[in-house]
C-alpha cells in the first residue's frame, strides 16, 4: 500500500497559524501544533482526487480537494492527505487514522452502518467502459465477459448483482481505477463498470475505450465521510450549504467536471 502525507495550500497553513497566534494572546512564538485536520482518500478518481506530477512534486489535486481545503479554512484547520486505496478508507475512519474521507464515495445503507455521512454535494451515474472492438450496448451484453470494478465500491456491489442475472459473467475486482484500465487495454479483461464522470476522463485520454451508461439502478452520489460520533459532520454540513448557496459549489464543478451541477 502506498501512503503519501501532504499539507495543504500554504494560504490554508497561514490562517491556521494566525488563528493560533490569536488564540496565544498575540505571543505567537510558543511551540503549540495548529490544528490539523486528517482527510484519507484514493487518488486514482480524476478529476475528485488525483496525483498530479508537475515540477518534480507530486500533490494530490481535484474537486474532493478543493472542497476539502475550502471547508478546512473556513473551520480554521490545516489539512493533511493521506492516500490509501479505496477499499481501506472505512478502516482508517474506525481506526482513527483519520478524521473525515473524501472519496467521491457515495453514502449506502451498509457503509452508514460503520460510519457516519456528510449531505450529498455531488450526483453522479454508472457506465460501462469496453475496448471500442467490442459491442456492449447494455448490462445484459456483459454475459461471459470478464468485469473489472473497483475493490469496495459501489460498483463492485452493482457487478455482483448483475452476476446473479447475467450467464458466464466473471468479476475482476482491482485496487485502483488505473489498473481497471490497463486491463482493459490489454485485453485482460473485456469491461468495466465505472462512474460517469470518472470514466469520461479515462475515455478522453484513451480513444481505444468506450462507455455505456447503465440505467439508474442503486445509490449514487457523493458524501464526506467520518468516524461515527464525530462532531464535524454538521460543521461540514453547514459549510457545504453555504458553499452551494453562495455559488463556489458550482464553480468548482464547472473547473473540474466542465459542467453546470446536476
Ligand atoms: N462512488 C463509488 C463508491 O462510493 C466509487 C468511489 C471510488 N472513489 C475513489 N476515490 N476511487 O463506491
């Protein structure tokens, strides 16, 4: 397992160290720590979360990040990313390794039973991607086939309903959305099921690959996550409804999605 720690914007580091400044009665030279808020996520979702090598540094940058940094000023802490694979973040939530995922992870009636979620900010549907040499025009069309999903994802759940239907229909359940997609274009296996989003900018960079999308069929969307007595999540809330009434929600899904919200 890879494990990268980052620190937020240097803008978001500086206001948590005036807050603290402030909060020492204007000494501001004692060595207390400012408070830090701990985010874990699977960097493999452009554009929620992804690395992005530029310069020789890598940082983990996309919509999920922006909004996490934004929510983290506003409450007054400094952000910290930790990036573990997707199927992990639930357990680091109930370790206390850390305080709140951000994932593009969609809030199910399972998970909920571990941990505790923020409101929905951002909606979202289910595709199938397949080399353009093959013909899908519907789930029924997976039968025989072998089906890459993300290992813990609601789309793994999606693929193990759709086996119970869908003769010959074998599941490959991988790590990261990049693995999906280097077995797909080996040939090693023949589709995948993939958020909308997410799988059209796969499809931009690898004209090879297509996508269907699969009528709505379970739950979908976005949430924050967090340990399951936390106090953050009405904080987060509030945040987020401010973020959608005063306009900077849709912003940030124009800049990463090119879109206008759904
Ligand atoms: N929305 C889906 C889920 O909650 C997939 C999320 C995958 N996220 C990621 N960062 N790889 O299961």
């Amino acid at each position: 397992m890879k494990r990268r720690w980052f620190l937020a914007s240097t803008a978001a580091v500086a206001i948590a160290t005036v807050g603290l400044t402030a909060a020492c009665g204007g000494g501001g030279t004692t060595g207390s720590e400012p408070k830090v808020l701990t985010m874990a996520t699977s960097a493999d979702y452009p554009p929620y979360e992804f690395v992005e090598t530029a310069g020789g540094t890598e940082e983990i940058v996309g919509f999920d990040v922006d909004i996490a940094r934004h929510i983290a000023t506003e409450l007054g802490y400094e952000l910290q990313i930790s990036n573990i694979d997707f199927n992990g973040l639930i357990p680091a939530l109930q370790a206390g390794r850390a305080d709140f995922v951000m994932a593009g992870m969609t809030p199910t009636e399972e998970r909920k039973q571990n941990v505790a979620f923020s409101d929905i900010y951002y909606d979202a549907k289910q595709t199938i991607v397949f080399p353009s040499a093959i013909a899908i025009t519907s789930p029924a069309d997976l039968g025989g086939k072998t089906v890459g999903v993300q290992l813990g994802s609601i789309q793994e759940e999606l693929a193990n309903e759709l086996v119970k239907t869908t003769p010959g229909m074998k599941l490959a359940p991988l790590n990261r959305i990049n693995e999906i997609i280097q077995e797909l274009k080996s040939g090693r296996i023949e589709a995948a099921i993939i958020e909308d989003t997410v799988a059209t900018g796969f499809l931009a960079n690898n004209p090879d690959l297509k996508m269907v999308v699969i009528p709505e069929e379970g739950p979908a969307g976005s949430a924050v996550a967090f340990p399951k007595d936390s106090e953050l999540v009405s904080e987060f809330n509030r945040v987020l409804a401010e973020m959608e009434s005063s306009g900077l929600m849709n912003e940030l899904i124009i800049k990463w999605f090119g879109d206008e919200a759904k």
